[in-house]
C-alpha cells in the first residue's frame, strides 16, 4: 500500500482537514488498521460497493458540516475555491 498522497495531505497545512478514504484491494485486517494509523478516515476494499460509498462521502459531509471551523479553514485554501 502506498501512502504517499495521505501523508503529503497530512503534512500539509491547507489540506490537513480533508476527508481521505482509502481504496485498496485488500481485506487485510493488518491493512485497514495501517490505512488507518496512516491518517485515512475511511478505508473502502475493492470492488466497492456505490452504495456504501455514497454513505461514505455523506458522512464526511455531514462532519465537515457540523465543524464550521474546518469548513471555513476548507473554503479559504486553494482546494476549496471555485474555478474562476
């Protein structure tokens, strides 16, 4: 498994607060905890099922919802502005 775009998301300031769900073909239980120990919120084995990842994305919507601090941190860096 390779962690290279969680740990720069987890290194870097601006993107620290964003939701990361890991894709990955094992069902490893030594897998998903270090996914998780990596710094992933969510752990998601392939071949995903649509609708477990709709509950996913959902829940992570809803708690950057319920934290306005994170959401107003969100909107202010590069990653959360509109195209212009």
């Amino acid at each position: 498994m390779d962690s290279q775009v969680l740990h720069w998301i987890r290194a870097n300031p601006e993107t620290l607060a964003i939701a990361v769900a890991m894709f990955s073909g094992s069902f490893l239980l030594k897998d998903i905890i270090k996914g998780h120990a990596e710094g992933a919120d969510y752990f998601i084995p392939k071949p995903a099922n649509f609708e477990k990842l709709v509950e996913i994305v959902s829940a992570a919507d809803k708690g950057l919802a319920a934290d306005p601090k994170t959401a107003r941190l969100l909107r202010g860096s590069p990653l959360g502005r509109s195209p212009q």
